[in-house]
C-alpha cells in the first residue's frame, strides 16, 4: 500500500501542511477542516500545546470545533453514544493523576 494514499498518511500530510504553515505564518487555520481523524489531531494538539503564541483560526464546522475543543482543551465528553478523551499530560504527582482519571473510572464499568 502507498503510504499517501492510505487515510493515515493523508491525514498526516495534512497535519505536516497545518504545521508548516503555522511555523511560517505564527497562525493556524482550521477554518477549512470538515473533520478530524485521531491520527492528525493528536500531533495537532500536541504542536498546539507546544506552541501557546500560535494564533488558531477555528474550524467552521461546529460539530468538528466541539471535537476540536473536547480533544485540546482538556474537557470531557461521556453520554451513552460517544466519549472522548482529551489529551492532557499525566503529572507525576500521583493526587494530581488520580483527578485526571477520575473521568475514566466513572465510565470503566460501562465496558467491563
């Protein structure tokens, strides 16, 4: 299979392009995404993170902003339908780790 044209190199050349692009600009826009995979938006956020003073141009889809959001800015998302977990860094301090999986632990009965 050639890696560009699989879905996960598609979708992490589109990341290197909103990247690149950022780095030159100091601007993200995601105006034009129509949807996320979860292999171009966990680098994103990560370059997101890593880079506070970027500038973000939203995207206009509503129902990808709402994924957006959920998946960057650490909120939570669990009804009978659908969960997301955000990407949040895991402190060493192991209070603070349990506050953090809090979420999970609610929901983990659900899938045993």
């Amino acid at each position: 299979m050639n890696f560009v044209k699989s879905d996960l190199g598609h979708e992490y050349l589109k990341f290197c392009r909103l990247r690149n692009n950022s780095l030159k600009t100091g601007k993200m826009d995601l105006s034009i995404i129509n949807w996320f995979y979860p292999t171009s938006l966990l680098p994103l956020g990560i370059f997101i993170k890593n880079n506070p003073d970027l500038s973000i141009v939203p995207p206009v889809d509503l129902s990808v902003l709402y994924y957006y959001n959920i998946i960057t800015k650490g909120e939570w998302l669990h009804s009978p339908d659908r969960s997301y977990i955000p990407i949040v860094q895991i402190p060493h301090n192991e209070n603070q780790r349990e506050k953090i999986f809090e979420p999970l632990y609610s929901i983990e009965s659900e899938y045993i």
